[in-house]
C-alpha cells in the first residue's frame, strides 16, 4: 500500500525482490505547512509495507512530510507521523486509523530534496526496468557480462537515461553506473533469455518508436549500425519503392556489405536498392549490414501494396496556437484518401491530450471534420508545472491504414524555466518565484527559446521578472536569437533577487505561422548576472495582462 502511480515494475527472479517506479506529485516547491516540492521514487519491495503516499514521500523527513489539513481551506494542521505510523482521520475511512510506519523510498529524486547526481536533471517519470542476472552455463556471445550480476537497470522515460544500479549485500542502493543509451523514452525493458536488454522505445512522435535489442561483446569489436528508409511505404499496385540504408555506420569504421529482404522472396545486395511489389500485400522488408569480423545490425520497414495511406492535415488549431484550460477550441481536418474517394467525416477522429512535461494523457475526443473541444481546467497538476495541449487528428482507411496530425497548444502562461533549449544561462532556485524557480544568472546575448509558437492574435507579453544586479533588456525573438524583434522589455533593478515586478510590453512583426521564440537577455558586459525572467504571458484579442 501507499503508492501513488506504480507505473512500470519488475521482479527479480533470483530473490523475488520486486522494484518499483512510482509517479509522485508536482507541485512546484515545498510548503512548510502544506508538504514537499514534486519527487518521485524507485522503491524495492521485499516485504508488505506500506509506502506512505498520500501522507508521507521520500525518505519521509519533515519537509517530505504532509501536514494534516482541512479541506477546503485549512488549518493547517501538523505533519503525519511516518515513523510510528500516519493517522487516517478522514471522515470516510472505515479501515485502520492509525496506518502502518511508513517505509522509506528506495532511491528518490527531484523537488526541493535533491537527487542523485548520476540522475541529471529533467522531468521526472521512473521506470522500473529489469534485474540482471548472470547466466554462466549460457552459451550466448552476446549476453552481459558477469559484473553487473544482480545490478537494478532503473530506466527513466522523460529524461532519456537507463542506469545500471548496485544493490548492496543489504538491500540498499550503492553505486549508480552510466550505459550507453542513444534511444528517446524508454516505456519498458528486460532481459531476454539470450543475455541481451530488450528495449521498448516510445519514441517522440517522429515516428522513431522502436524496439531494442542491446548486447554486450567482450571484445573491441561493436555490431554495425542499420538504419533503413523508404521514398513511399504505401500505394496502389505495381508500387515502386526506392530504399535507402544511409546512416548504416560500422563504430569501427569498417565497410559494410547490404543484404535487403524485402519480404516478397526478392532481395538484393545494392546498398540503395530499388523494388516494385506487384501483388497487394502488406510486406515487411528488411536490410541486414554486416562488418568485415561478421557482426551484424538489421533494420525493418512496413510497406503496404494496394492500398495508400489517407493523408491527414490538421488544419484548425495551428501548431503553437495560444490558448487557457477552460477554453473551447475549434478544430478543422482535411483527410484525402486514392482508394475511399468520398470521406465519411464521422471516421475523422480529433483527441485532446493534456501534455505533462514529455508524456502526455488522453483527455476527450471528438468526432468530425470539424467541431469544438472545451479542454478542461487542470486540476491534477500544480500551477507552475510544464503543461500545455495537443490535439491529434487521425483517420484510418478501408484498408486500415492509419495517418495522424496533431498541433501542440501553447498556454498564454508559461515558466521560464520549461524552455526548450538555452544558452548561458541557469535555473536559480528562488522561494518567492513561481514554481520555486527562474531563469537565472543571465549575461549579456544569453538566451532560451520556446516552440511551437503561433502569435499572429497576441498583442502584448507580461514578463515576471527581477534583479539585484544591473538589469537591462528582455527581447523576444522569432526565429534566432538575431531573428525578428517581436517584442522588447526594459528590465530596471528591482531591489533584490526575490522582488518581482511585472512588465508589460506590445508585440508587433509577429511570423503569420508556427516559430521557435528567443528571449534574449541584454545588458552591460562583464556585469554578471543582469535579472532574472520567472515567467511570461501572452495576452490576447480580448484577453487582459496578467501575471497568472
């Protein structure tokens, strides 16, 4: 008991130790009378426990602690008892009054409470991945070695990371290794009985959503690299189809030989080879690579003859469109299909999906080439978290393909600290800020960007800012950090790190279509640090400037 979103978990065959990623909450920092910043937690299982959620997080100190409050608006009562046991006095328990201690996190990380260093920063979403154990009666060359014999392989899916973690004689975590993951978000993992980590890559919507195979080889030697594509993947019969292996690599350097399949009893060895499947079908073609010491990478395609797939544009609302929770947002699709001529509007499919830092939750449909959604207001997540809205088209044809659109809704209120990409800059840990945190330690020409963003209705930006050092100027930027000046903000010192003020300025010569924005940090060299920026609003046709 006491877990909050046991996401992903695995067993460890050889003690029955069971690991566990859980999801914790979000808020944005600690509330000394309320409870702790967002963390979450890999937690190993040996005996029933109970895990603390919702009274208890972490290593379960006091700030890790929730207060006992009374809902809706307080007091504010004292903090849970972890250590002898929390007290459930809700009005609809008609179990156990006093809970079970609550056990300690395993590993936790994020929040005000820190994390490993071998963790890197980002979102936080853990996955419970596989034990290792040693096989030595296996005959298999590409099995893991002996050294990571009962090592914990802790995966994380917002961050991009897979982490072979020791598990001491007693049960603890000891020493966190790097692996040599070149994949996105890992969803799931396990060993196979080769020896090998099988992989399961969710990928990022670019559709590089694979499966993994990784082996170890003792010697120098690393297998070749395949990477196929194709110049179309569906159309009416004869379907001519032009393949490419660029991107095959060997590490080593060494030239490759090519071994397509393609999956009709044709093949060829051509490293670009052309073909035309003449019979409907769906095929799967295949291209093998192979180095000069006989090691191999294989890499497969889906190509359906007879039948093309739709084409699907998402035409209403545009990637990078403004909009608040609570808004109704009109949509509009443009589906074509060669084979079903005619569209039947109500196949046409259109989802809300809220988006939480990298993953995102499925939230309502509708069906029709055009409509309304009302997106909800959000009341799962703190108010500074990283959330925004996607929508996503899709339609399948009679033939059951299936082809997706979607855009990405920007809030008009966003935290600096959620960009996508920086340079020079750092994130500075303030208590007054929104979220606990700011865009911090700016020099003269540092930057960090946003996208998508669609402006062509905003016409005004509020900025939350402040500086205890010389100030200066806040530009926003289409494009490049040198692009087309939307906007720009004279930033005056503020009196101290920690005392925000709101500034307001126009926006004009916004792109008609989707950017990236640049906020700019400006002022005089050799300064230092010239202010901070916490968060930004774009104001809108109709809407007011605010700093929420």
């Amino acid at each position: 008991m006491g877990f909050r979103n046991p996401f992903r978990m695995s067993v460890d065959k050889s003690t029955g130790a069971v690991y566990i990623g859980d999801y914790g909450p979000d808020a944005g920092s600690t509330d000394p009378n309320r409870g702790p910043s967002g963390q979450v937690e890999f937690n190993r299982v040996t005996q029933p426990g109970n895990f603390g959620w919702p009274y208890c997080t972490g290593t379960n100190t006091a700030s890790e602690t929730y207060g006992e409050y009374t809902f809706p608006s307080g007091p504010a009562g004292g903090k849970y008892a972890c250590a002898t046991g929390p007290a459930n006095n809700s009005f609809r328990n008609t179990g156990l009054a006093t809970l079970p201690p609550a056990q300690p996190a395993w590993i936790r990380y994020a929040g005000d409470a820190g994390s490993p260093p071998e963790f890197g920063g980002g979102s936080e979403s853990p996955m419970a991945g596989p034990v290792y154990n040693f096989d030595a009666g296996l005959d298999s060359a590409v099995k893991f070695p002996a050294s990571l014999d009962g090592r914990f392989f802790a995966t994380e899916y917002g961050r991009k990371w897979i982490k072979p973690v020791e598990v001491k004689a007693d049960g603890s975590p000891g020493v966190i290794d790097t692996f040599p993951w070149t994949g996105t978000q890992v969803m799931d993992s396990a060993f196979g009985p080769d020896g090998a980590l099988y992989v399961l890559d969710y990928g990022t919507g670019a559709s590089n959503q694979a499966l993994y195979r990784i082996e170890y080889l003792a010697g120098s030697n690393r297998s070749p690299v395949a990477k196929a594509a194709a110049d179309r993947t569906s159309g009416p019969t004869p379907l001519a189809v032009t393949f490419s292996s660029a991107g095959s690599n060997d590490p080593e350097g060494g030239n490759l030989t090519y071994a397509w399949d393609f999956g009709d009893g044709a093949t060829s060895t051509d490293p670009n080879p052309g073909h035309t499947y003449t019979t409907a079908g769906t095929y799967n073609p295949t291209l093998t690579v192979t180095d000069p010491e006989g090691l191999t990478g294989t890499a497969s395609l889906v190509v359906t003859a007879g039948n093309s797939a739709p084409t699907v544009t998402l035409d209403t609302p545009a990637d990078g469109t403004l909009f608040s929770f609570g808004d109704s947002v009109p949509f509009t699709v443009s589906v074509s299909d060669p084979e079903d001529g005619t569209i039947d509007c109500s196949k046409v499919k259109v989802t809300y999906l809220l988006g939480h830092d990298s993953h995102r939750h499925q939230i309502t449909s509708k069906n029709g080439c055009s409509g309304t959604i009302d997106v909800p207001v959000d009341g799962e997540h703190d108010s500074a978290a990283n959330i925004y809205g996607v929508f996503d088209a899709e339609y399948t044809d009679a033939g059951g393909l299936t082809t997706h659109s979607d855009s990405v809704l920007q809030p008009r209120h966003r935290q600096g600290e959620h960009f996508a990409a920086q340079n020079g800059i750092e994130v500075a840990p303030h208590g007054p800020a929104e979220g606990g945190a700011t865009v911090g330690y700016t020099d003269d020409g540092d930057w960090v960007s946003f996208k998508p963003y669609v402006l062509s209705n905003a016409t005004s930006i509020t900025a939350r800012v402040a500086s205890g050092g010389a100030g200066g100027t806040l530009e926003v930027r289409a494009g490049s950090a040198t692009g087309t000046l939307l906007s720009s903000l004279t930033v005056a010192p503020t009196g101290g790190w920690e005392n925000f003020v709101n500034l307001t300025a126009d926006v004009n010569n916004a792109p008609a279509g989707s950017t990236e924005l640049f906020f700019v940090f400006k002022g005089p060299t050799g300064q230092g640090s010239l202010f901070d920026l916490d968060a930004f609003t774009f104001n809108t046709q109709g809407a007011e400037a605010s700093s929420r």
